[in-house]
C-alpha cells in the first residue's frame, strides 16, 4: 500500500489520471492557478474533503462541479495505488516533502504536480547530468554518449535519460556498466517497464529511479515526450546535448526551451559524432564542448553554471 497525507490523495484526485486515466484533471498550468487560490484563502487540500470549504473558494459553477467530481474518484484512487505498489510504483506530489524542489524552481507553474515512479525517489533531488541526442545516433556520436555517462558516475552524478533508444539508452547502459546510478524520465509505460528483469535488478539495487508525469500504463504521445523534456533538463545540474538535428525534432525544440528558460547549463557536444543542429544549439546559447577533456573540467566543477532560474 501506498502511505499518501491526505494532501496527497487530494492532488492526486485533482491533478492526475491515476484513479481514473479518463478523467479530466487539472492540467499543471491550471493545477499551479487552483494551489495559488487555495494558498491565498489559507486552504490546504485536504480541506477541501469539506464542501463548505469548496463553496468559500468562489469558483464558478462549472470548476466547482468539476471538483467534486474529481474528489468523488476516491474510492478508485484507493484501488489503483494499492495495485500499483504491488508493482513497486509510488506517487510523489508537489505536497509531499521529498517532491524536488529543482522542478518547482525552475519549471514554475509548469511543474508536474504529479509524478509517479519507481526506485530510489531521492536520486531526484541529487542534480545529475542528463545526456540527450537522436535515436539515429551515429557511432562517434555514440561513443560520446557513453563516455559522457563515464564521466558523470566518475564524478558522483547520476546520469539522467529519457529512456528511448539512441544516445538515451546507449548513456543509462554505460552508466550502469560502471556502477552508477541513473534517472529515467519517461514518457510512457511505467508500468511495462518495471517488470522487465533488467529494470527491476537494477531498481532492486537502489541503482535506478523511473518517473513519469503520465499515467504509469498511459502509452506514448508527441505532447507527453516534450513534457518529459524539461523534467530531464530541469533534474539536472548539466545536460549534454550529444547531436541535434537543426530546428527539428525532440532533441532540438527541447535544447532550444532548455537554454532560453534557463532549466539547466546545456552543453553542446561540438567534437567528432555532433549533429547538423549542434553548432546552432551554441549560437542559440549553449554551451560548446569540443572534447571529453573540456567536459570534465565542467563536471568537475564546484558551482554549476546555471544562470537565474526560469520561475513562472
């Protein structure tokens, strides 16, 4: 069984698909709008189990029936997290005390306030370096993902990764090759892939943390993988961009957004293995990096490089 405050189960009702993946629940940006209502009548959450307090709040008609709705999947909620720790699967809310503080800093309103995951929960709030790049990596580009996920385990980072084949996968699998531990933020299939024999080794071992946003058996869609993006560049205290295609595709739109809202120090690998959109990510902002040397220099650094961060 899952142990959730009643805080807890309220955003989980309010700001998530888990009792119900048809429900039509506060999306973050609107979830962020509702807390800062809340917050302003001195209302927590689990107030809100009182319909006296809900009619105090001044909602309109429809946010008000809305709501209750919402709060009324409690029963299934129940059902469902008692199912999905079966499977080893927690719940973490922006109401739970370990929720990382990274995310709200920097993501601002667009913060998940929910995430479901599996494994070690407090590698989320040691800042890693998250390692990104095509899914058609060629073999230079590759052998800079997994030496660059040497690099971050020599250094005590864990390496974060969105999980999908290419520089991701190639970065998670060095890491583990070498002991250390890695992040992986997913945008689909919690639940599948907690029952994989590799997966389940590697979070049995306090090796590994598997988050998502979604629904744990929610399947993958364009929207939930550049959500995904900024948990990745916002978790982390460096991220690498291993090659890019120019002003395409996830790996670009989600350097772009990185750099202009400040959610991490993005590194643009500029050595043998870049993409055709590398040198553009640096004139963009990033920050070049032309050898593993260079990259080593940075990792060891002892203050990050990240400028202000992004807020709302």
């Amino acid at each position: 069984m899952i142990d959730l405050t009643e805080n807890e189960k309220v955003v989980l009702l309010l700001a998530s698909r888990v009792a119900d993946s048809r429900a039509r629940a506060l999306a973050a940006g609107e979830w962020a709008g509702f807390r800062r209502r809340l917050a302003d009548s001195s209302v927590m959450p689990a107030d809100l189990w009182d319909p006296d307090v809900v009619d105090g709040l001044g909602l309109d008609h429809e946010t008000k029936a809305r709501v209750a709705e919402l709060l009324g999947r409690a029963p299934g909620l129940a059902f469902e997290l008692d199912r999905l720790a079966s499977l080893g699967i927690w719940a973490l809310t922006d109401q739970s005390d370990d929720y990382p503080e990274q995310l709200q800093t920097r993501l601002g309103s667009q913060a998940p306030p929910v995430l479901m995951g599996a494994g070690l929960r407090s590698l989320l709030n040691e800042p890693g370096l998250a390692i990104v790049g095509s899914r058609n990596v060629d073999p230079a580009g590759a052998e800079v993902a997994g030496a660059a996920a040497r690099l971050g385990v020599h250094n005590d980072l864990p390496v974060v990764s969105g999980g999908a084949r290419g520089v991701d996968q190639l970065a998670m699998a060095s890491a583990f090759e070498v002991g250390g531990r890695v992040i992986g933020i997913l945008a689909d299939a919690l639940e599948r892939k907690v029952k994989q024999a590799d997966i389940r080794s590697a979070l049995l071992e306090d090796r590994l943390c598997l988050v998502t946003p979604q629904h744990p058996a929610a399947g993958f869609s364009v929207g939930a993988a550049m959500g995904r993006n900024k948990i990745i560049y916002s978790l982390s205290r460096f991220a690498l961009v291993v090659a890019s295609d120019r002003e395409s595709g996830g790996t670009w739109n989600g350097a772009v957004e990185a750099i202009k809202k400040n959610q991490s120090e993005v590194l643009i690998w500029t050595g043998e293995g870049q993409g055709p959109g590398n040198e553009a990510l640096v004139e963009a902002g990033g920050t070049a990096v032309p050898t593993l040397e260079r990259l080593e220099e940075l990792l060891s650094s002892p203050v990050a490089l990240v400028r202000s961060p992004a807020g709302e």
